[in-house]
C-alpha cells in the first residue's frame, strides 16, 4: 500500500521534510511508528499522536489500505 | 441606545441580532494569559461586547513583547499585562466588567476562578500550565477553548464541551521536560497568535452564540507559511477523564511542575537568594533589553541561546543561581548547566517579576 505521511511542527524540523511517500505493506500503527524512525532517528526523541485520514488513532490501529499520516506533536508556545 | 450603535453590525446578523447581543452581555469569560494569544483574544472578546471579562497573568510587559501583544505600547513596559489589559480593554468598551487578577494560576486557586465563569480561554505558554487549565476545566465542568503556536504553526480546539474529548484525550501525558522550545527560545512572527488568537476568540463567540460547527472534538493545524489548515478529529477517551475528576479532592495539592517532569529543578525564593549572593555566582539568562534590571544581585547576563557556548568561562563546582523572568526560561539553563556537569545550581521561583516586588523591601531594610 501507498502511505502519505505528514509532519508538523519540530517532527519537520526532526525529519527535515514536511512530506514523505512510503510504500510499505499492511502494518500497525507503532511499526509504522518504528520504521519511520529507523528513517529518522531524530524522530526516536519526540513526542507526537499519530492519525490516519484526518482521524487520531492509538499505536494498535492496523493499517491497511492506501491513506495519508499525520504525525502532529503538541505545542505549548502562546 | 448607545450600545446598540456599538454592535450595531454584529446585531444586523440574522443569526445574531438582539437576543445574541444579549447573550454575549450575560457572557463570562475567563483568559489565561495576556500574551501573544491572550491579547487578540481579550480584544475581539471586549470589543464584542462579552459582559464580565476575566485576565490572569502575573508576567510584566517587556519590549520584546510588543511585536506580537499589541494590547500594549511603549508606555505599558514593566507593567504587570492583566491590568495594563484592563486598563486598555476598559478605553475599547467601557460598558463592561474587566476583572485583572494579576497573579500566577495556581492548583490553589484555579478551580475557585474557573467557577466564576462560563468558557476558559487558554493563552498560556507553557505544558504546566495548560493541563493544570485543562484539568481544572474538567474538574469545574468548563468548556476549554484551546490554543497553542509554535514557529510557524498554530493549533486550535475546544475541549470538555458537550461531553466533547479534553486536552487529556489528545495528548495524555506531557512531552518530556525541555524538548520542545518556547517562543522565547526559537522566536515567533508576530502575526501567528494574532491569527490563532482570533480563531479562540471567534469559537468562544460561537459557543455563545449557538453558531456553526463549535471546534470540538477536532484539533485543527494552521501553517502560515503555506497557509494551509487541516482538522483532525479526536475521540473521547474516558479512562482520562475518569483519571482527572479522581484527583477533584487532592487537587490543591497536585504539583505540575512535577508531572510534567521538571522535578529535579532545585527551586529557591527570591528571599533566599539574597541571603545567599555574596556566596554564590548569578546568571540571568534573559535577553539584555529585558526588563527590570536585578542589579542589586549583580547578575552575569548571558541570554539562554548562547549559555551552551558560554560555560567554559564559570567554575562547575561553585553554587550557582539562575533567574529569567518569570521562572521558565531558567528551569532550562538548570537543565543545560547539569547535563554540562554543573554541581550545584537551582533558579529562582517566579524570576525578574519576582525579585522586583521584594527589592524594594530589602532595600528599605538595609538602608535602616
């Protein structure tokens, strides 16, 4: 399957990229999570929710079919 | 009839009309800082015509504040901001009640204040800070218009309103002490919260109103370099809340300093560190414009982004004190100085703000 994933705030920062293409198989949420780190090893320090299509999901969240991921960090700054 | 030519264009609204203006005059609402977001916030809300007005902050107004809160002018520095806000608020709609508590938010006297009103409006700028609001919203039955920047970027959202999700829900436990920059740190356009700062303000004004979709159970990404938004929605998770209304009874005694981990931070009053000057080396990590000076304590002066490159030039071993202005900066030169072998370092409760109300005292004192 085709993911999209996003990145927000410093996770850009971390990665360096807003947006990436990934063509991975059918997988949960935290391997999603592991492997993207693997890429990033920036990402291996951050504090982030992960949604799939627009919804939050909890890291046990199957994904299989084509979506877009957001990996959106919280903010504190006002 | 007076007032009714002031909101004269909101009440030609067909939504709103009359009984709408009437509402926001019945309205109570209470903002949690007069910062960046907290000044567009408190601004539409006045302007609106929002009947009693709430404003806690106990930070002062400095220069490098005013690109951004532009509630205040040159005139406001050195001013604490909840009543230089009021006293703004008061020339922009003197027809309604604006209570200044010039003071910090607190687990003593959160859930007392929060009562008083309808919605809660977190302009805050710190983790602490913005589970303490969001707890104490849940503890008090509040609906939590929630908003937050960083850089470039802005969330908005509305928690614990109509069984909607809390800020709990989203992000349950706080991210680890220090690894996410404050808008002190690495700085801020100061167009950012005036957008997010509307956006709080226009959902307080929709609550109210009964108006549109109300940003509950969504969390929505603005990006003003790409101009771009997305929303996300958030499910309610219970076990959180549950977790939350559980501690109802302890919460005067709750530390979230402590939850959000930096407890390890050996704090001291601004009392103490004048007993203890003549024996310890002083840092102020603020920027050198900022406002009052504590030269009694005669501080070296080393902004927090360049401390890393500085620390050749102190004695690791010596005790060292920390201050900023209000006592968050400082917390992350603590954290800085140990990771860099430093033996013996805290910082000072409340910073500047602080050690300026009790200077005088001490001054008056030695002088006798």
């Amino acid at each position: 399957m085709q993911l999209t994933i996003k990145y927000f705030g410093m996770l850009v920062e971390a990665t360096s990229i807003s947006e990436e293409q990934l063509q991975i198989d059918s997988c949960s949420v935290s391997e999603l999570v592991e492997k993207l780190i693997h890429q990033h090893p920036k990402l291996n320090k951050k504090d982030f929710k992960v949604a799939i299509d627009q919804q939050l999901v909890d890291r046990s969240h199957v994904i299989n079919t084509n979506a877009e991921i957001a990996l959106l960090p919280p903010f504190a700054g006002g | 009839m007076k007032s009714n030519n002031r909101y004269n264009r909101q009440i030609i609204l067909p939504e709103i009309g009359e009984s709408g203006q009437q509402k926001l005059n019945a309205s109570k609402v209470l903002v949690i800082g007069a910062g960046g977001l907290g000044c567009p916030i408190l601004q539409y809300l006045a302007a609106a015509g929002i009947g009693t007005i709430g404003i806690i902050d106990f930070d002062l107004v400095d220069t490098s504040n005013l690109h951004r809160q532009i509630l205040y002018g040159d005139s406001g520095v050195g001013k604490n901001k909840a009543l230089a806000a009021k006293s703004r608020l008061e020339d922009l709609n003197p027809t309604i009640n604006i209570n200044a508590y010039p003071e910090k938010l607190t687990t003593k006297n959160a859930i007392s204040l929060f009562s008083q009103y309808d919605i809660i409006v977190d302009g805050s700028d710190n983790f602490s800070t913005r589970y303490l609001v969001n707890d104490a919203c849940v503890i008090a039955g509040k609906p939590l218009v929630y908003g937050a920047i960083f850089k470039y970027e802005g969330q908005v959202s509305v928690f614990n309103y109509e069984n909607g999700p809390t800020y709990r829900c989203l992000f349950p436990e706080p991210p680890k002490a220090g690894s996410i920059p404050s808008c002190a740190e690495i700085g801020v356009l100061g167009v950012l919260p005036g957008i997010i700062g509307s956006m709080q303000a226009n959902e307080v004004l929709k609550i109210i109103l009964n108006l549109g979709d109300v940003l509950k159970g969504k969390l929505l990404m603005y990006d003003s370099l790409t101009t771009q938004s997305s929303t996300f929605s958030i499910g309610r998770v219970a076990s959180e809340i549950s977790k939350v209304l559980a501690t109802a009874k302890d919460f005067e005694t709750m530390d979230y300093d402590l939850f959000c981990g930096i407890q390890n931070i050996k704090e001291i009053s601004p009392e103490t560190a004048f007993q203890i000057l003549n024996k310890v080396q002083c840092i102020d990590v603020r920027e050198a414009h900022e406002q009052p000076k504590i030269d009694t304590l005669n501080p070296i002066c080393i902004p927090l982004h360049t401390i890393k490159e500085q620390l050749h030039s102190f004695d690791k071993t010596q005790e060292t004190i920390v201050f900023c202005q209000s006592g968050i900066r400082s917390k992350k030169a603590v954290e800085i100085l140990i990771e860099n072998g430093f033996e013996n370092v805290s910082h000072i409760k409340g910073g500047a703000v602080a050690l300026n109300e009790i200077i005088p005292d001490l001054i008056g004192h030695k002088n006798l």
